[in-house]
C-alpha cells in the first residue's frame, strides 16, 4: 500500500477543523498529521510534521493565510498551499497566487471538491472553485455589449468614476489614486464601490478588462 499524503490544516474555528479532518480520513490516500488554530503556528507545524500539503483558512484572527503565504513559500517552495476562503472574489485569489498558493476552494464548496484540489496541487496545476470561476465569467459576459468604443456613452459611471475606474485599471492603490485627485482614501474607496456596483464586477482584474474593452486605456497606456 502506498504512503499516504500527510496533511496540515489551519482553521480558527475548531468545528471546520473537525469537519475537515473527518472528511479527509474518508479519502483514501490521505491523512492529517497535524492542525492549528492560527497562522503564527504554521512554520512550526510545518517543520515538525512535514507534510506534503498545507491547507489554511484565508482569514484567521491574528495572523491569516494569505500573511503567511510568503514566509512558507520562502522557506518551503514546493510545499502545495490550499487556501479555504468565504470570500468569492478574484482581488483575494489573485493575492493568493501572487503569494504562492496553488488552489483557492470556497468554504461552501461540494465536499468533491476538496478531493479535486489535493489531486490538482499533487498534478502541479493550480485549482479554483468552480462558483468563483462561473462569477467571473458572468461579470465578463454580463459588460460585453456595452463596449462600443465610447466610453462615457456606454459606460453608466460618472465622469469621476470613469477617472477613478482609468486610475484603478492602471494600477494605482487607493492612497495614490486619492493623493492624485487630492480626495481622501474613504472617497476613493466609496467611489471603486459604486463603480464596481453599477458595473456588476467584483474585483479588479475585470475592471481593467472592462477599461480596456470600453477604451478607458489602451493596452500599450503606463
């Protein structure tokens, strides 16, 4: 019989440990040899029990996942980091593969699910929740007839928030972007929430693609 992949797991919330846990001693070829209530206790879970895949919670109380993706990725490359999220968007699953992790799976997810992530990771491939990926191509589809070459026409924002939305798409923070317009961060913010609100996108990666579409910048604009 082959050796079973050995798990971490990170979750402040003791009963989606359990749960967790239970779900993966029902999957052949698995075995958790090691769990903890926060981040800060990652590198040493790690060192100690050596696992082949690290699950966490993106958002734990004192120190998260995604505040610890960086220290792992550095001291452990080839570690599969597997990230469980409430958050249904795709500002906190581009983090999370800019910092390392390998798949990023809805806490709401079928319990398949977790099976197909362990399974990608081990494959090399990265894995995403299927809900999260149907949202972002809804958001895409749902902005397509609007894109007619002119933007203050198709765009249903203000002039303000095609200026912020321009700023936004170009890879400016909010602290810039309110430095820039001499607004305060607070406005910025209310200002991006509208605009993702009357757009019906929910991160940033589609508004640049939108700011492109509509011809708010153009590909080759710094």
């Amino acid at each position: 019989m082959a050796d079973k992949r050995r798990i971490v797991l990170i979750d402040d919330h003791h009963l989606v440990r359990a749960g967790l846990r239970s779900l993966l001693e029902d999957t052949e070829g698995y075995e958790v040899v090691g769990e903890g209530d926060d981040g800060s206790v990652a590198l040493d879970l790690i060192a100690s029990r050596q696992p082949d895949v690290l699950i966490t919670d993106i958002a734990m109380k004192h120190k998260t996942g995604l505040a610890i993706l960086p220290d792992i990725k550095r001291q452990y490359p080839d570690l599969p980091v597997i990230l469980l999220s409430m958050h249904a968007s795709k500002d906190y699953l581009q983090e999370a593969f800019e910092k390392g992790a390998q798949a990023y799976l809805l806490k709401d997810s079928a319990e398949i699910e977790l099976e197909l992530a362990l399974a990608a990771v081990f494959r090399g491939e990265r894995y995403v929740s299927p809900k999260l990926s149907e949202a972002m191509l809804e958001a895409l589809s749902g902005n397509t007839q609007e894109a007619d070459g002119q933007p203050k026409q198709a765009i249903p924002l203000t002039d303000r928030q095609i200026e912020i939305l321009r700023l936004i798409a170009l890879g400016k923070g909010t602290k810039e972007i309110a430095f820039d317009l001499h607004l305060s961060a607070k406005t910025i913010e209310s200002h991006r929430a509208q605009i993702m609100e009357r757009l019906g996108i929910r991160d940033v990666a589609n508004l640049v693609r939108y700011a492109l579409k509509t011809g708010i910048i153009d590909l080759d604009e710094e």
